[in-house]
C-alpha cells in the first residue's frame, strides 16, 4: 500500500489533482463553495456570464452568434470585436444549458487555475526535473501576481492553460518526442482555442515565441546540429499558426466585416511599473496593504499591476541567471536572456514609475508600430515572464547546491510572498428582482422590444446583462455592455451628451435643456420602448432627467419601469429641441455679457476665467466651472478667456461653446458683425459655406474699455 502511495505521488495524476485541490480551495473560499449563485461581479465578468449564455443559445436557436442586436439595439454589434470568450461558452455548453452561466464560469476559473500550473509541471518534466522541482515550478505560476491580478474579473486573460501547454508540445519537438505532424495539429487546434478565449494572448504569445526563437537561435548559432532543429521546429510552428488562422477563417471573416481601427485601451496606460516587480498591491496577502501609499501610485488598476514577483523569487531568479553565466549552460542562458528581454518589455513604449513618465524611449516603442501587436498592453506580458520565472524556480530548485534548508526556505518564503488576499474576491449572490425571476416583464415589456436598464456600464451597472440573460434573451438592450459604438450613434450629434455622460459615463453630469434633449433624441434613435431602473437605486442627476422628460413609473416587482410612447415621444423631441436651441443661444449670450461686464468694470484680463466670474458674481453659479488644465471650462461646456487680437490692436477675449452646425450658426449670426475672428469647429476658421460639422465654437471680440482701476493698471 505504501509503494502504491509512493509511486501515485510521483505520477503526473497527483500532480494535476494537487494542483485541482488547490484551486477549490482558493476560488472556493471567496465564494463560499457556492459555485452556482456567487461570483465576484462587476461590468466584465457579467459580460462574460452574458456570453458563456449567449453562443450556445444563439446556435441553438439558428441565429448568427457573431452578429447581434441583443445589446446596442436596434444597431448591433459584432462580438468579433468583443472578448465574448466563444471558446469557453461551448466547451461548458453543456453545464451551462443544465445548470447556468455562473457555474460554468465558476468551472472555467477552476480548471484554469488547475491545468495552467500543471502545464508547467509538465515543461519542468520535459527538461528532466524531479518530481518535486516541477511541482514546486507549477506552484509558483498558481500563486503568480499576474494570474490573481487578473482573477479579480478578466476571465478572457486568466483563463491561460493554453500557453503552458502549447510550450511543453513545443518541448516534445524539439526532442523528437511527437511526430511533425502531431505537431502542427494539436498545435494548431490549442491556438484557434486559445484565440476563442483572448485574441490578445494569442498575438502575444506568437509575437513572444518568435522573439524566443531568435534568441535561442543566436545562443546556438554555433551548434549545427541545434541551428536546424531550431529552424525546423520554428517552421513547424508557423504551420501551426497557419492552421489555427485556417481554422479561424469564420472568426476573422467578422473580424474585417466590421473593422475598427481605435484601440480599445491605450498601451502606454497599461505599462508595468519597475518598482511593481518588488512592491505588492492590496491583491496579494503580505505586505500588500502595507505598501499600499506606494503602490497606489502605480498607473492601471490592481487587474493590470500584475508584476509582482516578491523578494524570495527575485534571489532565486537573480541567482540562477549568475549562476547561467557561470555554468555557461546555454539552454539556462536562453531562459536568463528571455526573462530579460521579457521585463524589458513589460516596460512598454515608455518607462514610467510611480505615475511619472521617465525621460527613456523603451524598446517595446517599436511594436507599438507594428499591425496587430501595437494594441497589445504591456502589464498583461507579465504572463510570460511568470511562466518563465515559474521554470526557472524550478531548476534552481533541483540544481541550487545552496544547503538545504536554507532552500527549502527561500522556496517557502518565495511563495508564501505570492499567496493572495482573498478578501479581495469576495464573491456575491447573484438575485434577480421578482420582476424578472418571476417572468412579470412579460406584463409590460413586449418580446424582442428594446429597453435601457440603469445604471448602465459606465456606473459600473451590471443589470441590463444579467436580467437580459435570465429571460433568454426576451427583450434587447439599447446600451453598452461591450464594444465599441455602432457607428449610427457616433454620427448622431444629437445623442453624444447622453450617449458619453449616461451610456458610457458615470451619470455624474449637470442636467439641463441640451441634456434632456440629447436624452430623447437617443430614446428616439434607438427605439427605446421602455426603461427598466432597480427599485433601491437612486441617482439624482438620472431621476431629473426622467421626471423632466415627463415619463411616468410604474413600480413592480422591486423594479421601477418607465414605459414609452413613440408618439408622445416626437412631440417631447419638438419641444425639448426649441428648449436646447433657448438654452444653448442663452448660454452663449450669458458668458458674453458676463465677460464684457467683468472687463469693463475694470477686471483684470488675466483672471477672465469662470470660477472668478462666479466667485466674484459675474456668472451664475448654475453654469459651475472646472479646474487644472481645463480652467477655461464651465461645467455645462462653455469656454471663456483671454485671446490675443488677429490684427495686433488693443486686448481680445474669447467665448466658446461645444455644439453642431445648427446650433452654432444662430449664435454666429447674432454675433459676427461684433466678433473680429470666428473658429468652427476650433481650430479651424469658420466657413460660412459649411452646413454640417460638430466641434467647439470661438468667437473672438475686442475688450470693451474698461474703467481705469487699480486692477487694470497693475495688468498694464
């Protein structure tokens, strides 16, 4: 029995179940053991959920699951374009149709946390490492800062078992432990499923494993016998990424059938702070909350501060590459070089620290050129150097002749460094309001009818998708849940306000005519036939815009629904427009008089600035004003301040507001015979040709001559 138990333990199986019990464990704990109702829930992770439902309903119902209307109705959208996850939505199909989203997403987040360590215990068996050295290999990837980082609600980046084992097959190869064409299949097939799941880490991935390549090429550029098998296993990889593109043929069809040319998220914003590798943020249990003033500071948001190695690795990881170069191992060089150039990396197109832009163009400046991978976010590359870091603990592990004891404790601490904060994914019971668990929508939303649910995405709203899910889809969403903006909305002027405020923003903004006519314009346009708001959530600026608009709520169900009447809806849109264009003209009118009474009472030209206006009574404190590099602005987008005169004679002051052709061109025409310059849309000059265009409107005017005070001659 006890050599049964002795040789199970040196298995592949007990490594792989090891690695399973740990992440019940772990994923279990945040979420009671509850894996059917709970999760740690927040705008992606209910995209996800909304996705892992969507593909398997979609196909069995014989829709086309590239293209909906489910969300951005009555337009679409194509979730090419979209981390809808496809991959894990029909590999957990099945659980999902039997038991629901959350457990499958539960089950994904499991499996993962499993197979992607066991993976790397299977790259250290493949190198000849003991079992014990491979286990502690896997352990270091399970507990990694990039991986928790990303478990706070980025399945599509977490999930990452694909990579680990894509390198071990790589390994197979290289040793004639796989047929060529083995290879280039089962290759082929784990990176078309790896792309379901994030296109993002299958560019990179292939990106990063040619720049291996290279580097392993220039290490044994000397060695014949290495030099063809290297050429040969990097052709048989392209191959292999041949066939996952011939495999992705439908997926890319979408991918160009609606092209969209902007970054969703700015690489320079999500680079990986130096200091990130030795300081830890409030995901991980020791230390995190301690550094926390320090680690604050780091630019992105604890999902993408993932660098965070701990100090215990770090000694192991710079006493391997020493001792690398002692040994002049050139397979140990290889990996040494690839952490490096890794790191370096990460840095992104520009070193940055503690939120501060450093005076160093980084490497990675060059691929932000470069088609496809310019997109790529820099932090996430801390997935590999944690897989890397992962193997490279392990042969230190096996081959450190340090004592002892004095290893096994560097390992212990290098984890115990990495162990997470739990309390940080504390997961939620997921409850619907009787008016969708208890089919009442029915009563008052017609099937297939398009709503808004508030609070909606950009004020972290979670709702529209979740209750939209529950009802198998009944009825559309006329909001956000991912992607872009259909293009329908872009090219609407009139629904911008409440499209960025309300639909993308934090529904924070002022309430005035314009806004409530940008409100009924996007109800318009998107055929919005009722709005749905859960009973216990209360927003001011929300509340205003509905009860100006004259809706009536009908409360039922713990839900307050707001039901909408095209015809009386057109009438509204009439008068509302005639109150945006009053309220428009008037506010431009306002700053105007305001600016001339300010100068002709002798205020000083360089404090003609909207929060000394209101402070010292010139302008309504309803117009507000902002500060910093905006201290022009008010609050409902005028601009006011000093300009110098376009024919160099005496003292000029400018006026603006933010507006299209039609709501501008009355203004120019009550004010140009007075203004000396016109810009529309700034910083164009105005041409009176011109019958469409949305931007900012400056008029440019000559001070009025201002009374003689101890102001004015200070300014002189």
């Amino acid at each position: 029995m006890k050599d049964m138990l002795k040789k199970f333990l040196n298995t592949k199986y007990f490594a792989f179940f090891f690695y399973l019990a740990l992440a019940v464990v772990f994923w279990g704990i945040p979420m009671d053991f509850e894996f059917t109702s709970r999760l740690n829930i927040s705008g992606d992770p209910a995209f996800y959920l909304w996705s892992i439902k969507w593909w398997p309903y979609a196909i069995s119902h014989g829709l086309n699951p590239f293209l909906t209307k489910a969300f951005w109705a009555p337009f679409g959208q194509d979730l090419a374009w979209t981390t809808s996850v496809p991959s894990i939505a029909l590999l957990f199909s099945p659980i999902t149709l039997s038991f629901g989203p959350v457990l499958s997403y539960n089950l994904a987040t499991i499996l993962s946390l499993a197979l992607a360590p066991f993976g790397i215990y299977l790259i250290c068996k493949s190198i000849n490492l003991s079992q014990s050295s491979s286990i502690f290999g896997g352990l270091i990837f399970f507990f990694s800062s990039y991986v928790w980082g990303q478990l706070l609600g980025h399945l599509t980046l977490y999930v990452v078992f694909v990579i680990p084992f894509l390198i071990y097959l790589f390994i197979l190869r290289f040793k004639n432990e796989i047929g060529s064409k083995k290879y280039i299949l089962i290759s082929g097939i784990l990176l078309a499923l790896q792309f379901g799941i994030s296109a993002e880490v299958y560019t990179t991935f292939i990106t990063f494993s040619y720049i291996a390549l290279f580097i392993m090429f220039y290490i044994f550029r000397k060695d014949e016998k290495y030099k063809k098998l290297i050429l040969k296993t990097a052709l048989e990889s392209s191959l292999a990424v041949l066939l996952s593109a011939l495999l992705l043929l439908p997926y890319l069809y979408y991918i160009f059938y609606r092209y969209v040319k902007e970054p969703l998220n700015a690489p320079s914003a999500y680079e990986a702070d130096p200091l990130n590798f030795f300081i830890p943020t409030p995901i991980t249990l020791l230390f995190g909350k301690l550094f926390e003033p320090i680690s604050k500071k780091f630019i992105g948001n604890y999902s993408e501060e993932g660098a965070y190695l701990g100090l215990p690795l770090i000694f192991i990881i710079v006493s391997f590459i020493f001792a690398s170069r002692r040994s002049k191992n050139r397979f140990y060089i290889f990996l040494s070089s690839l952490f490096i150039v890794l790191v370096i990396a990460s840095f992104g197109p520009y070193l940055k620290s503690l939120g501060h832009r450093l005076l160093l163009v980084m490497p990675w400046y060059i691929f932000t050129k470069m088609p496809l991978i310019k997109n790529a976010l820099p932090t996430r590359f801390t997935l590999y150097i944690d897989i890397v870091a992962a193997i490279i603990s392990a042969i230190w592990f096996e081959k450190s002749n340090i004592n002892k004891n004095i290893k096994y404790s560097i390992s212990f601490l290098a984890i115990l460094f990495l162990i997470p904060n739990l309390n940080m994914y504390r997961g939620s019971q997921i409850i619907y309001p009787s008016f969708i668990s208890s089919g009442i929508y029915k009563k008052y939303i017609k099937q297939g009818e398009n709503i808004i649910v508030f609070p909606t995405y950009g004020a972290y709203g979670v709702q529209g998708p979740l209750w939209q899910m529950k009802t198998d889809f009944y009825f559309n969403l006329s909001q956000v849940i991912a992607g872009p903006t259909p293009k329908e909305l872009q090219e609407d002027k009139d629904v911008h306000w409440f499209l960025d405020h309300f639909i993308w923003g934090d529904m924070k903004s002022d309430i005035n005519p314009c806004s409530e006519y940008s409100f009924l314009s996007y109800l318009s346009k998107s055929k919005v036939g009722a709005i749905l708001v859960p009973e216990d959530y209360k927003n001011q600026n929300l509340q205003k815009l509905l009860d100006t608009s004259g809706l009536k709520p009908i409360e039922v169900g713990k839900v307050i629904i707001y039901q909408i009447d095209l015809s009386y809806l057109d009438s509204k849109l009439k008068e509302a427009k005639n109150e945006c264009s009053k309220y428009f003209s008037d506010t431009f009118s306002t700053l105007l008089s305001s600016s001339q009474k300010f100068l002709s009472d002798g205020g000083n030209p360089s404090k003609l600035l909207p929060q000394y206006l209101e402070e010292n009574g010139y302008l309504p404190k309803s117009f507000g004003y902002e500060t910093g590099s905006a201290i022009n602005w008010t609050k409902n987008g005028g601009w006011i301040g000093w300009w110098g005169c376009p024919d160099g004679k005496g003292k000029c002051f400018g006026v603006g507001v933010v507006g299209s052709i039609d709501k501008v061109k009355p203004i120019i025409d009550s004010y140009k015979s007075q203004a000396l310059q016109i810009f529309f849309p700034y910083p164009k000059l105005y041409n009176p040709n011109s019958s469409q265009g949305t931007g900012e409107l400056l008029m440019i005017f000559r001070d009025p001559e201002p009374k003689k005070n101890k102001d004015e001659q200070n300014y002189k």
